[in-house]
C-alpha cells in the first residue's frame, strides 16, 4: 500500500488556494458515536452490499458480529442507523488497538472495492480504471446510489485535485468517509494521494483530495 502523502507539496494545491483551508482529521482524537447515531434521518438507509462488505472482512470474528447484524440482501436497503453501528461493532473488532476515529477510517477503505465489484459499481466506474480525472465526476452518484437521503456535489476540479461537498451523510464524515475516499483512489490507480476536509458539523462536510500517478 503506498504511504499516505497527505502533507506533500507535491500534490496538486490550486483548489486549496480557492476554496481552502483544508485540514487532515485527528485520527488518534477521540469519537463518540452517540452525535452521529442521534442525527440519522428518520427512515434512512443504506444497500446490503456495504453492510456485507463490513462483515466480509471480520474473517473469524465475523460469526460473533453476524449474531446481532445481518443477513443482508446487496441490494436491498436497510437502516442507515443499524449501518453506523456495524460500522462502530466491525471497526472495533478489525482494529481493536486503534483509536475509534482511526478503525473507522481504516473499514472506510474498504467501502469503495466492494462498490467497484457490485454490477452498479462497475456500470459507473468500470470504465475508468486508474483514470481518476475521469472518474471523480461520478463520485457524487455512487454515495447517493448507495443510501439515502444524502446530497453531494464536485464543487470543482483541476487534474489531479477535485473538491466535493457531501450534505446530510451521518456516516463518520472525518473519519470513514475520509478512508472510503483514500480507498477509492487508491483502488482507482493513485500511488500517492492526500484527502483533507473542512466539517460543517457532524453531517455535512467538503473534501479536498489531490492524487498522482507517479511515486
């Protein structure tokens, strides 16, 4: 996995310049996820397949966490609150050592291949494989295909940075979004990339992300 530039000059910046500032979240502070749970919209949810990708990755542990969640059809939509509490269960079953805010970036990164490998996934990004310039403009669709409710829009983009905003998503902003975004361009071709955020309280939030093809 390559290392994680998020404080390189060398990746793009014109857009932090324009739209900034943009700061890299605290991942050893701690999260209470209480805030997030109380904002869920009424009647909320979220496809299966992410709920399943959450217990895909558990190996032995997933049978203790699949007690109380699941199953789970990949394209039905569950609770968007029952996802945010897999979500807190998972990360701390997969990285029990890590500060919550830093489990819960790390199961994000694992939200955007599982996307990739869903029929839906494939007819939005399949043709765009390491052609992130390319592919970002569609990444508003996927977050608002995948639950509802949700609003997102790419403010702006440059080659190799974009900027996007995200509106009523309760799901970890500063910390699994984060990690689906670092996941997503890294599965798309990034060999460095940095993803920063500016929060507007706990459900809405703009990201700035800069990649690069070359190390």
């Amino acid at each position: 996995m390559p290392a994680l530039a998020e404080t390189s000059d060398a990746l793009p910046r014109q857009l932090v310049e324009r739209y900034g500032p943009f700061e890299t979240p605290s991942f050893t502070s701690a999260l209470d996820p209480a805030p997030y749970y109380g904002s869920v919209p009424a009647g909320a949810t979220m496809l299966g397949i992410f709920f399943n990708s959450i217990l895909g990755s558990l190996g032995k542990q997933r049978e203790a966490v699949a007690r109380e969640f699941g199953p789970y059809r990949p394209l039905t939509h569950y609770p968007l609150l029952e996802m945010l509490k897999l979500h807190v269960t998972g990360a701390k079953h997969l990285h029990p050592t890590l500060p919550l805010r830093a489990a819960l970036r790390q199961t994000g990164r694992s939200m955007f291949p599982a996307l990739f490998d869903s029929l839906a996934g494939r007819a939005v990004f399949g043709a765009f494989r390491n052609r992130i310039d390319e592919a970002f403009p569609y990444a508003p669709r996927a977050l608002m295909m995948s639950m509802t409710g949700v609003d997102a829009e790419v403010i702006d983009q440059e080659r190799g940075e974009a900027v996007m905003s995200i509106r009523n998503d309760p799901v970890f902003l500063d910390a699994h979004v984060v990690g689906i975004l670092e996941g997503a361009l890294e599965f798309m071709g990034a060999r460095r990339y940095r993803v920063q955020i500016r929060s507007q309280g706990v459900l809405d939030a703009v990201f700035h992300c800069a990649w690069s093809y070359t190390t």
